[in-house]
C-alpha cells in the first residue's frame, strides 16, 4: 500500500508529516529479527496488513512501525507505488 505519512510518533527520525511512502504489510511476532539478515517473512505466525488485523490499505488511516515504512519520491504516483510490493514478490 502507499500514501501519505500524517502523523510521526516519538523517536521516529526517518519520516516526516508530508512524506509520499510505501508500507511493507507485514505483521510479526513480537522479538522477530527484521534486519536485513533475519528471515521475518518466514516467521510462524507471520501475517499482513489487512488480513491479520491492524486495518487495511483501504482505511482511511493506518499506524505501523518505522520498520515498515519506505520513502518514495513525491513525483512517484501512488497508485503505481502501490504496486511495489506485490511486483517485487
């Protein structure tokens, strides 16, 4: 899903009110590693965004972790920005 970022909560440094974004929709359990090396999308109990709860790219507002959230540039469409994540899987 992609939108625009409304509200950056206390330590987030990466994101500001304004920025154009693409979610990464997953949901993991608590103390799984989402590094780079860690292998979160295979997790037991992994699930997404809109399936698993915590609203749904179609709510008019969702809250996520930084993790999850990827700049985009302003240019960038957000229909066609939608389609990052499905097109890279």
């Amino acid at each position: 899903m992609s939108g625009v970022v409304n509200f950056v909560g206390e330590g987030v440094s990466g994101l500001k009110v304004g920025d154009h974004v693409v979610v990464e929709p997953y949901i993991v359990p608590e103390g799984t590693d989402t590094s780079e090396n860690g292998h979160y999308n295979l997790s037991e109990g992994s699930n997404f965004i809109g399936l698993g709860g915590n609203g749904g790219g179609l709510a008019e507002k969702i809250s996520v972790d930084e993790r999850w959230v990827h700049k985009i540039p302003d240019n960038l469409p957000l229909d066609e920005a939608a389609l990052i994540e499905p097109l890279s899987v």
